[in-house]
C-alpha cells in the first residue's frame, strides 16, 4: 500500500511537472502571439496611411485633370465659335 501511494505520488509529481512546462510554453506562445498581432497591426496601420497619401494625392490629381478637361472643352467651344462667325 505504501509503495502504490509512492507511486502515485512521484506521478503526480511527474505531470505536475509537465504541467508546468506546458504552461510555460504557453504564456510564451500567448506573449509571441500578442507580439506578432501588434507588428501586424502596425504594418497594417502603416499601408493604410500611405494608402491614404496615395490615393488623396491621385483624388487631386484626377480633379486637376478633370477642370483642365473642362477648360479645355471650354476653350475649344469658343475657339469653334470664333471661327465659325469669321
């Protein structure tokens, strides 16, 4: 009987161990985890932002483009009418 109890108690004492090396690794997993989710983010935060840039600065440059069209559409009819009353 004493030596069951032996035994049972060193297997505790084994899977006790392992226990705590298990949730070891996990704490560190968890810390790694956490540590690529935030560089994730930040990259992510990063291309929005010049995403953002790119995309105001070719918003502006489509509108320059489309008021010189205008203008030019413009100028062109005036043009037309100029010669046409010549």
């Amino acid at each position: 009987m004493e030596q069951r109890l032996e035994d049972v108690t060193a297997q505790a004492s084994y899977w006790k161990g392992k226990l705590r090396i298990i949730e070891k690794q996990m704490r560190k997993l968890e810390k790694e985890t956490k540590e690529e989710i935030s560089q994730v983010q930040n990259e992510t935060k990063q291309k929005e932002m010049v995403w953002n840039e790119e995309s105001d600065s070719l918003r502006r440059q489509i509108e320059q483009l489309t008021h010189q069209l205008i203008q030019a559409n413009a100028d062109k009819k005036e043009l037309q009418k100029r010669l046409g009353n010549v």
